[in-house]
C-alpha cells in the first residue's frame, strides 16, 4: 500500500464521485469509502469554496493502494472529472 493520496474534485459532488469510482471497479464497502482491485478511496464533502457570492462544492478523496493500480484509475479518473471553461 502507497501513502494516502489527497485530492479535490470541485464541482463533483458526493454521489457522482461514488458513481465515477463504480464505473472504474470499485464498490461501496462502508460509508463513503470505496474499494476496489489495488486501491480505495475514502471520500468526504470538500470545504466550499468562495469567489464573491459564488459558492463551489465538491468531493475530498483520500486514496490509498498500489502505485500501478493507483496510477491506472487515476488515468481514467482524470477523464471522468475534465471540466470545461477550466
């Protein structure tokens, strides 16, 4: 196992980042914590951010596992999460 990998998804809420996770192999195994072959993804509501009156949420996901598994969902992933005019 790798050490934790820390990311935010702005503008992926809760839900579509369990979504995004089960399109690439993993299942919900607890509470917002998501398994699959290699890696897991424990995942919570990112702080807002705030630009002016604009109030943006998201997704924190902390990801463990092995670096190649890792590595391969992250590649498909990054797909997933592309935000235009970003």
């Amino acid at each position: 196992m790798s050490d934790a990998q820390v990311h935010d998804y702005y503008g992926v809420p809760l839900w579509l980042m369990k979504s995004y996770l089960a399109d690439l192999g993993a299942q919900e195994v607890a509470d917002a914590v998501m398994e699959a072959d290699g890696w897991r993804a424990e995942l919570s509501k990112a702080p807002v951010k705030r630009i002016g009156s604009l109030a943006v949420g998201g997704t924190t996901a902390s990801f463990t596992g092995d670096a190649a598994a890792l590595a391969a969902m992250f590649e498909r992933l990054h797909w997933k999460t592309l935000r235009g005019g970003g």
